[in-house]
C-alpha cells in the first residue's frame, strides 16, 4: 500500500513523465477540474501531441503495475511526500495562480503548507548589517506566519535561519543546505519544516535530478 488515494497515485505517475508537457497534463486533468486520468480516453489527442511510439511508450509504463511500484519506492526511500493539486493538503494560495503545479514534491512536515505564509525574497549580495535584519525579522514573523524562502546565498537563507533560530517552521525550496548554516539545516529539521527537493521521478529504478522541485 502506498498511502496514496488511486488518484493521487495516477497524478505521481502522470508527473514523471517527461514527454509530457505542462499543458499536456493539464487537459488530462480537464483543466484542472478532473482527477481521474484516462490516457485512453484522450489517445488520439496524445497520438498527435507525442507520436504513436511515444504515446504507446507512455501508455504501457502509466498502466503497468510493476512502474508505478518502482516509482513510489523510490520516492518513499528518499523521504519523499507527494502532495497533488487535489490533495487535502494542497495549499490554496497555490491553486489561485495561473499556471498551479500539477504536483509537489516534499519532505518534512507537509501541514505546514495549509498554514498562514510569509514568503520571503531578497539580495543574495546582502550587506552583513541587511543580513542580521533579515533573521531578526523573519523570527519575529513566526509569530504569526511559516516563513517561506529558498535556500539562495544572502536573505532568502537568512531568513530561513532566522526562523528555524527561533525553534519556529519554514518552508523552504530544496534539500541542498543553507551555506550560512548548515548544521542548523541538516540536523532536527524534518519536523520543522516543509522542503521541495530537487528530484523527480521519471525511471522508477533511478528517479533524476530535476532543477524543477515541482511539477
């Protein structure tokens, strides 16, 4: 058992195919209004988007059993959660842009993307004294807010640190650590805190590395 609800498990698979376009994806989800997937359903205009040998190709791995196994031990074997556009806990801050994510990859504490955010974005050629800033007023939000940033050199990682600093949860945009500190990155944070890593999967022997930490 995968944990995933039947849809849910379709959408991961759907993902990993990178023949597939975003676009793609989304008529297959009925602009996002459908989440039952039938490749069948839409085969002529999947032949035409992608070819005869590409459709078939995607086709086979989407229906095979053994695939969609490998895949999702993948991805529980890196820690890996996947949160699709109808998953409950889908932020909905997320599904009010234009072009939503199909899927996120996450590790940690998923509930934190249902939370109140305050999303964080700045130099990476900060000044030491903007630096400082930064961390002060990024724990003083977490009061009220999860501090959302990435993982950047400069503010987005001072701000990441500021709240973690302050025993508080962020929401950050990859696994790689944060060069101003990497002990405070590495060590307790699962529990406090919501990564998107940059990996994505496409082989279910091999899941890639992405630069996309979403899809």
């Amino acid at each position: 058992m995968s944990g995933y609800e039947k849809y849910e498990e379709d959408i991961i698979i759907l993902s990993g195919f990178n023949e597939l376009t975003y676009e793609t994806k989304r008529v297959l989800l009925s602009d996002f209004t459908n989440p039952h997937i039938d490749l069948k359903k839409h085969e002529k205009f999947l032949i035409k988007t992608l070819s005869d040998g590409v459709y078939n190709n995607v086709s086979g791995k989407f229906y095979d059993r053994a695939y969609r196994d490998g895949v999702l031990r993948g991805l529980a074997e890196k820690g890996v959660k996947c949160v699709t556009y109808f998953s409950d806990g889908y932020p909905d801050s997320l599904k009010n842009i234009p072009s939503p994510p199909v899927m996120l990859y996450c590790k940690g504490d998923i509930s934190l993307l249902k939370t109140n955010c305050f999303s964080v974005v700045g130099s990476r050629r900060a000044s030491p004294k903007t630096l400082a800033d930064c961390k002060k007023i990024a724990g003083e939000l977490t009061l009220a807010f999860t501090v959302v940033s990435g993982v950047a050199d400069g503010s987005d990682s001072a701000a990441v640190c500021g709240a973690l600093d302050c025993g508080a949860s962020a929401i950050t945009g990859s696994t790689g650590f944060i060069p101003q500190a990497p002990q405070t990155f590495t060590a307790p944070l699962p529990g406090r805190a919501c990564l998107f890593p940059n990996i994505r999967p496409t082989r279910y022997v091999n899941p890639i590395t992405s630069p996309c930490a979403t899809e």
